[in-house]
C-alpha cells in the first residue's frame, strides 16, 4: 500500500528542524520513503492520495513515561515540586490507598484516554 499525502504543511523533525510549508509524504507500507517540498514528481504513483491542503503533517507522538493509574490527579498537583508532589500523591503512613480494582480501574480509564 503506498500513501501520498500532498499540498501538506511538514513538520519534519528531522535534525534540521525543517518546515516544509506545502510539500509531500509518501508512505510505503509502514514506513515513510519520501518527503519532499512542493508538488510531488509527476508520475509518482499510489494506492491513496490525501490533499491535505490547510492541515498539517507530523511523526507520530510516543509518550514514553505515563502513570496510567494516577489520571485522577491530572490538574490537581500541578507545578508542584517532585517531594512536595509525592506527598500527596503517595501519602505517608499508611494514607489512603486504592483498593487492586481501584488502580485496575483507573488504569483502564488512562488506556481509553489514550486511545
């Protein structure tokens, strides 16, 4: 299956950081073979074409760190310092601590989110 995406704003990331303001992407399969500034060349050919004209083209975003089970204290502790922060997050001396099915609840809750 082959992919182009066309008369898209780039957001590379590449190591020059380039954004490419109307440019194309060519997918193959799972993997990008082609970026490039402008129209794409004559005669490339794909299965799909997508103009995405006024939209605009990133890598996926990987959030490589999450407490899935903590999502009810998203906005609640913000901007707090870490030792400050797990006071309230991991109370001391026996505090409040969710029930097995309490976390696993929650921690289908941070899943669906994600999705």
């Amino acid at each position: 299956m082959r992919l182009l995406i066309r008369d898209a704003t780039l957001l590379t990331l590449d190591a020059r950081d380039r954004i490419i303001a109307e440019g194309y992407l060519l997918v193959e399969g799972e993997r990008i073979a082609l970026v490039g500034e402008g129209p794409p060349p004559p005669g490339l050919a794909a299965d799909r074409i997508l103009d995405c004209r006024d939209r605009l083209v990133l890598p996926g975003l990987v959030n490589c760190h999450l407490h899935s089970h903590e999502n009810f204290n998203r906005g609640r502790l913000d901007n707090l310092p870490h030792n400050v922060w797990m006071l309230y997050a991991r109370p001391p001396l026996g505090g409040a601590t969710p029930s097995p099915e309490e976390v696993y609840l929650r921690t289908m809750l941070g899943c669906l989110e994600m999705l």
